[in-house]
C-alpha cells in the first residue's frame, strides 16, 4: 500500500513539472518571437 502511494506521488509530481516545464517553454518562446501579445 505504502509502495503504491509513494508511485502515484511520484507519477504526479512528475506530470505537475511537465506541465510547468512546457508553460516555461511557451511563455519563452513567445517572448523571444515577440509575439507576448497577453503576457505582461
């Protein structure tokens, strides 16, 4: 049971930072081609 918790804390924490990852990728991007039209 103990085991199973720990994997799907992992299994989230590990989706959470893909996530933040490719928003930090985007707001990049996005920055660099100019075209931050809604980011302030």
């Amino acid at each position: 049971m103990n085991m199973k918790t720990k994997k799907g804390i992992t299994l989230i924490a590990l989706i959470i930072t893909i996530i933040a990852l490719l928003i930090l990728v985007g707001v990049t991007i996005a920055s660099l081609t100019g075209e931050n039209r809604n980011i302030k």
